[in-house]
C-alpha cells in the first residue's frame, strides 16, 4: 500500500500552511516568543582574501539607503518533495509561492536600519498527495480554504524590522500583531500549523530568508575584490532543526553590480528532531548553490537566484523512508521608487515557473 508523504503538515513548509489537518493539542497562543531567525545570535562573517585576482580594483559593498526610497520585489519560492515509497515508485509534491511585496526605508541611524515590509499580492499552489490548490489574492474563490486564509490576509498588510551595520535583523517591530491580523479567519486550533507555514512561506523562515540571500550575505566593513571568500552560518530550527554554512565568493565587480556566488554545505541541527504525529524527520545533509547580483549604488539586490537541496530520513514506528527537499527561491527587485503605488512588473510571468504551474 502507498503511503502518504509523512510528517506533511509541518514538514513540508509551505504546504503546512496548506494542509487542513488539525496541529497538535497544545493551546495556541498568538503572542508567544518571535522565531530563531528573528535574534541576531546567527553569528559574524569571516573573511577571506584567497584571490588569484591580484591586484583587481576592490569595493566596500554595503547598503546605502535613505529614508523614503522604495523597493518592489518579487519573490517565488518553488518547492519539491521527493520521498521513497515501499512500492518502489516516489511520492513527488510540488508547491509553489509568489509574493509580491515592497520594502520601504523608514529610519536610517548611523548603526542600523528601519525598513518596513508591506506584501501586495500573493499566488500559491500545490499538488500534494493528488490535492490540487491555486489560489491567486486578485481573484480569489468564494469560499477559501482555511489553508490559504492566511495569504489573503496578509494582503495590504506587514511589519517592520531593524537592520544592524552587520546587515543581520537586530529587531522586529508588529510581527506578532501580524500574524495575529494575518490568522483572525483560521480555527483556533489550526492556527499553530497555519503560523508554522506563514513564518516559512512568505519567508521560508520569514523575511530572514530575504535577508540572508540578498542584503545580508554582504560583508560588513571589509573591501572586496573579485575572488574573495567570506562566509556566514546560520542555525535554522524549524521546521527541521539545521545547520546551514555559507561561503560567498564575489565573482565579478563593475562601476554597477557586483556578482557573488553562495555555495554550501547542510548538516542536522545540534539538537532536536521534527516530528509529526507519530513520523520524526532527521537532516542527513544537503547543499546550497546559487547567484545574487547586487546593485553597488545601493546594496540592494537585483536578482538572486537559490537551490537548496536537504536530504532527510523519515523515522515511523513501523519503517523509515528518505527524503529529498528541492527549494528553488527566486528574488527580482525593480526600480528604487519614493512614494507612488508598487509596481506589477511582470506578475504574471512567474520565474522559474515549470510544468505543472498555471500561469
């Protein structure tokens, strides 16, 4: 008998959102303790200067932002779920988010940054176990499934977030309060999985996702010139507890842009498991690979483009069966604005979009 993909609900990230089945008994509470990646407790980035460049021209890349600018973003995070099954054939799921969205500078000092998130339009969808979803915010269904509630709500809305000299979240302002607005149509008793899945999905791990590939893999304080090497690890504890090291190499430096490749390695978590129901899910390893360009007037991303494998094993009390997360994140930034509406720039035309999508 084929069995359905284990731990699904709170394993599969965004799919958790998606899910309508029932989280643990445990009394929700909306106003509990903000995430890991909320802390600045990620560590500092070493620097290397192993360069076969010689004596290439080298730059200080950092962000150089005022108070007012505007950025419109577009993200899409793809996800694939490969796990074996005792008939021999893999169980495959996909899901796929697009979030379009705009940050704004609200506060610049002379050792951190305010920024403010506002999300203005959302598609998701999934095939998961034979369940298809799609759902788009600009037309969205009569009735909504209580999976995606969220992602309508969070339209219109957001939070706010400080960014150090290091380019690491110091602080977060209204996250809590977001979500609370975000879930207000979700069961109490869904909405631990629900807020599981948001903190993931319109992030994969929140905004710090963002963050990470684009603004905060830049160095702090140190010039650089093509093939240099600095990294910057980072702790992921949930859904699955991991440990991601990061090496960043800067491949090209124009008067514009600067090209850094990111590559690295995926190992288990220092402590814990994730578990679901009676499954529990253990890293074995995995890779990242990927490109970010970045706009040197700025330090702001213009493409960032991010595979990150995880190989995992399923422990259930009866077998145990492998594992493999695909997650393809794609972020597109347009034009610095100030004041004005968001731009739809191309909405409609998904990055990395593929075979079994709607467009």
């Amino acid at each position: 008998m084929k069995l359905r993909l284990a731990g699904m609900a709170g394993l599969f990230v965004v799919l958790a959102l998606a899910g309508c089945d029932k989280s643990s008994d445990e009394t929700t509470e909306v106003r509990r303790e903000l995430p890991d990646w909320m802390s600045d407790g990620e560590g500092t980035a070493s620097t290397g200067s192993d360069s076969p460049f010689g004596d290439a021209p080298s730059a200080e890349l950092k962000l150089q932002l005022n108070p007012g600018d505007r950025f419109p973003l577009r993200k899409v995070v793809r996800q694939e779920l490969t796990q074996s099954t005792l008939s021999g054939q893999p169980d495959v799921s996909y899901s796929q988010l697009e979030i379009m969205f705009a940050i704004s500078v609200e506060e610049v000092q002379s050792d951190r940054v305010k920024l403010a998130v506002r999300y203005d339009r959302v598609k998701y969808q999934h095939n998961v176990a034979g369940e298809a979803v799609y759902f788009d915010s600009t037309s969205p269904p009569a009735v909504v499934p209580i999976g995606v509630r969220a992602y309508r709500d969070m339209v219109g809305d957001g939070f706010k977030f400080w960014l150090g000299q290091d380019n690491r979240i110091v602080d977060v302002e209204g996250f809590t309060d977001f979500l609370q607005r975000c879930t207000r149509d979700v069961p109490e008793e869904m909405r631990s999985a629900v807020m599981l899945g948001m903190e993931a999905g319109s992030g994969e791990d929140g905004i710090a996702n963002f963050v990470d590939n684009s603004i905060g893999l830049l160095p702090y304080g140190v010039a650089q010139k093509p093939g240099d090497m600095w990294e910057r690890p980072r702790y992921v504890s949930r859904p699955i507890p991991m440990q991601i090291q990061n090496q960043y190499t800067l491949q090209e430096l124009t008067d514009s842009e600067a090209v850094v490749a990111i590559r690295g390695n995926i190992s288990a978590g220092n402590v814990g498991e994730a578990s679901s129901d009676s499954a529990q899910v253990q890293v074995t390893g995995g890779s990242t690979q990927g490109t970010c360009t970045i706009y040197r007037k700025t330090g702001l991303p213009k493409a960032s483009q991010v595979e990150r494998v995880v190989n995992m094993v399923v422990h259930m009390p009866t077998a145990e069966f492998r594992q493999q997360k695909r997650v393809s994140t794609t972020i597109e930034s347009f034009p610095v604005v100030s004041g004005g509406s968001v731009m739809q720039v191309g909405f409609d035309q998904p990055a990395g979009s593929q075979g079994n999508y709607r467009q």
